[in-house]
C-alpha cells in the first residue's frame, strides 16, 4: 500500500441507509460551504434537496459531516441504475422548476466547492442491516496502493482484514474502487462505522 490519502471521523446528518451493490453506480461528492453558511446547506438538502434527488431516481445513501469540520464540509453518497442514469438524473434535477424556485428563495450560494469521486462496488461486504445513525460515527479511508497491488490489498482485506476490523467492534459498511483518474492507480474506499469516537479511536 501506497498511502492513506484521508481518514476522518464523520457524523451522520441523513439516515444512512442499508446498502445493496446490485447494479448500482455510487458517487462521493464532497461540498465544501462558504463560511457560516454549513447549516443553511444542510437544512436546504434535508428540506428540498434529498426529495428532488429521489424524484430524479438518485438514490440517497448517507450524509455526513467531519468531527474536525474547520472546512465546513458536507459528504454524501448517492446511487444511480448506472453511469448513464447519472448523467440523465442530474440534468433532469437541475432543469426541474421545483430546484429553480428552491434555488431562487436562498439569497446566496452556499458553496465554495465541490469534489465528485465515482464509486464502484466491490466484492468485499457492505452492510445489509439498518444502521443507527444516531448513535454511530463513521470513518472514510481512503488507500492509493503501488501499481498492480490493488487486487493483492483486496485479497488480503477478503482472507483476513475485514474480520480483524469485527473482532475489535468495527462494522464494515461499505467497500468501492474508484476510477483510475490521469494515470493514477484506482483507490481503495471504505467505510467503517464506530459507537463513538471514543470507542473508533479505543478500536
């Protein structure tokens, strides 16, 4: 293994959801707000935002936040059929006058930036049982591995890693390779989720 490019602590602000991989295509965007303007953005998803995606057949998989949010970031995940619906969705969602008008109530933007990063499911276990966001921290990691090591990082993880993680009370959740972006390697992304962030770091 390369590297861990992130490996942060979030909480869930939207009901993460049971995940199933079948014929599914995941994406991570990653928004980050303008200053002060964190919790506007979020009420904006939870009142408008996450309704409007549904209606345009993207499914919402999770929302979180950092722990340590001095970025003001919002992560989420959401699911398409495939590749294609993606693309048709999103168009769809931001030509709907219903988005318009939402959009137009709201003085400023509340973005700085955004960061998109496609998803594939892997053969490794996502969780298949509800999951009490409530109570729940979860942890991102990402992993860039040397060339040609991924599938030797997947087949450990498969014999030996993921029931590691369980014994000392982590629960997998979800596991996806990215694309191979500019000639980079594709990573490693996965999901952990803790009782707290106590017990994440005791872990």
């Amino acid at each position: 293994m390369k590297r861990i490019t992130l490996a942060l602590l979030l909480l869930a602000t939207y009901p993460v959801t049971a995940q199933s991989t079948q014929g599914r295509f995941y994406e991570l965007r990653i928004y980050y707000a303008h200053s002060g303007q964190l919790d506007a953005l979020i009420g904006r998803f939870r009142n408008h935002t996450t309704g409007l995606f549904e209606k345009h057949g993207m499914k919402n998989e999770g929302y979180w936040v950092p722990v340590d949010n001095t970025r003001q970031a919002l992560y989420y995940v959401l699911s398409y059929p495939d590749r294609n619906a993606r693309e048709q969705s999103w168009k769809a969602f931001q030509s709907d006058p219903e988005w318009i008008t939402v959009k137009s109530r709201y003085p400023i933007e509340f973005v700085d930036s955004v960061k998109s990063t496609y998803l594939h499911p892997t053969d490794l276990p996502m969780s298949t049982t509800s999951i009490d966001a409530a109570s729940k921290v979860f942890e991102l990691r990402i992993y860039t591995c040397f060339p040609g090591r991924l599938p030797n990082l997947m087949d450990r993880f498969r014999a030996h890693t993921l029931g590691i993680f369980e014994s000392h009370g982590m629960k997998n959740i979800a596991y996806y390779t990215t694309d191979a972006v500019e000639g980079e390697q594709p990573k490693l992304v996965y999901w952990l989720a803790h009782q707290s962030e106590a017990s994440a770091k005791q872990s």
